[in-house]
C-alpha cells in the first residue's frame, strides 16, 4: 500500500518561474537553464520509478512511501522512496541517467559512458544511501523501532548496465522493481501488519518538505534582475499584460482575465525575501492604485499579518 505519493518539487517550481523571469542575456541565464533540465529531468525519473511500484504486489504485507523529508537532531536528509518489510526497511536512491552505466567495486566506483566511448565518474549513490540509512537508523531508533534498513539503487529507465564487480548494493533498473519486491522474502517477523502500518503513518507525518525559497538568495540572483509582471497565461512566451477595465489585458493574444496576478503572487513568494506588501505587490505587477492592490490581496489565497499601512502578507507553500 502506498502511504505517501510524490509531488512536483517546490525547487522544480522555483526554478521554471525563475527562468521565466530572468533574461536570457543575464549571466546566470544558462546555468539556470540547465538546472531546470537537471531537476525535471530527476523528477521524471522518479515518476517512471512510481509508476512500475503501482504494480507491486506481494504475499507479504509492505508499505511504500515515495518523496519523503525527514530530519533528526537538526540533520536534513532526503528519501527518493521507501519500502518496508516484515524483515527490514528498504532506502530506494533512484538515479536518472540515460548512458551506459559501468560499476566497479574495491574502491566503488560508477561512470557513465557517453556515445563516443567517454567514460565519466558520477558520484557514487552507494555513498549518498549509506548517509541516509545513518540518519534513518537513528530517526527510528529515537521511535523505539529496531528493524534492519537497507539500500537499493535504481536506475529510472532501462539503462545499458555493466557490473564488472558486484557493489555492496543492489543495483536495478525502474522496470525491474515490482519482480524484486515481488521476490523478496522475509526471513523473520520482526514488523507485524499493524506495526508496519504504524511505522508508515510516523514516516509520513513526520515528513516535512524542504523549502528553497526564496530561490534568488539560493542562486545568489540580484531581486533587481527579476522581470516583475503579470504574465500572460495563454501566451506561450512570457508577455506582460496590463490592468485596464478591471480586467488584466494581454497586448499580444488579446485574452481578458480578472485573476492572472495570483500566478504573479506566487512567484514573488518563491523568489523574493520577506513578507509581500501592498507597495511590493504594486511593483511587481505594474498596478498604480493601492487601494485596488489591496482588494487583489484581500482576494488572493494569503495570509495577511497586521493591519493597515503595517499590512504583510505570507503564503503558505
């Protein structure tokens, strides 16, 4: 049973309304190109990683639990997903890389091979899930739970993949996940129904989503070099529409909306420092008249703090 599904990534989020909103001819523009391919592209990959686990099935009771974020005595670490058993919990690090992959063992190493032969060293993930079982040891044990964690490394699509020495874990591939679980077997009943249950239920409540925000501090990106604006919502490429008649109008599509400025709104919660205010709001999405901003924020789904010209607004995300 799955206990936890994944959600798109705030940082994923973060990023598309950062390129968005950077021009193409700031200096950092590139590197944030590549960083959105990087982060949707993981993302991707976990997916494909969730949709062969909807096809688990096993003669034993389990729980899976996809995207968690946990912490323990001040320590942040990251679970791309994770399957418990009546014997042990299992820390799935899915890796999304499309080249040959060659492992060797004594000392570990990884590398892909690019399509002339290349070969390049990744990080080891070996290395990344030992971390995390660490931390997840001590998570449980601070719980009273004692049962085995172990590590598997998955790769998210059906990778060319050469173990010239077998590592200290289990390498797959995304396709061949619902046949391992499948095939394992317990070899005692350390967790029963109910406790695996209960273990599920702690895992997920105590999953607490890191926030990157605000990604221009993350970036180390002027808020000067941010386009402000509403932005157009039928148009393809970023235009910016102007407030007239109580309605936002695109000069390029000619589409008429009263709500476009909440995309903006949440843009600027992703992007900028500190609470919004009215004078904020104003600047970012062109409007002049600060009464009419106040309606829009009294309208938006923000929490407002204070009152009167002391007003600041957060959002919860």
């Amino acid at each position: 049973m799955i206990y936890k599904h994944r959600t798109k990534p705030r940082l994923l989020r973060g990023l598309i309304a950062l390129e968005k909103r950077l021009s193409p001819t700031h200096e950092k523009y590139d590197y944030i190109q590549n960083e959105v391919y990087k982060t949707r592209a993981g993302y991707g990959g976990e997916q494909e990683y969730d949709r062969y686990m909807k096809e688990v099935r096993t003669d034993y009771p389990h729980a899976i639990l996809h995207d968690l974020s946990l912490q323990h005595e001040g320590v942040h670490f990251q679970i791309d997903s994770l399957f418990i058993t009546p014997d042990s919990i299992i820390i799935s690090e899915i890796k999304n890389i499309a080249d040959k992959i060659h492992i060797k063992a004594n000392p570990t190493q990884f590398m892909k091979q690019l399509s002339d032969g290349t070969r390049l060293l990744f990080r080891s993930p070996i290395a990344e899930v030992e971390r995390k079982i660490q931390f997840l040891e001590k998570w449980l044990a601070s719980r009273n739970v004692d049962v085995k964690v172990k590590g598997l490394i998955v790769f998210a699509y059906n990778n060319e993949i050469f173990i010239e020495e077998k590592p200290s874990m289990e390498v797959i591939t995304a396709y061949e996940s619902p046949t391992y679980f499948r095939s394992l077997v317990p070899q005692k009943e350390v967790l029963k129904g109910l406790d695996i249950e209960r273990i599920a239920k702690a895992l997920a409540r105590g999953h607490k989503e890191y926030n990157p925000f605000p990604i221009t501090a993350r970036y180390k990106i002027a808020e000067r070099d941010v386009r402000a604006g509403v932005f157009c919502t039928a148009c393809e490429i970023p235009v910016i529409m102007r407030w007239s008649e109580l309605r936002w109008h695109c000069p390029a599509c000619g589409v008429r909306e009263i709500g476009s400025h909440q995309n903006a709104v949440i843009d600027w919660f992703m992007l900028m420092p500190g609470p919004l205010t009215n004078r904020k709001f104003c600047e970012f999405t062109g409007i002049t008249n600060r009464h009419t901003a106040k309606r829009m924020l009294a309208r938006s789904e923000i929490q407002k703090l204070g009152k009167g010209r002391g007003s600041r607004y957060t959002l919860l995300i």
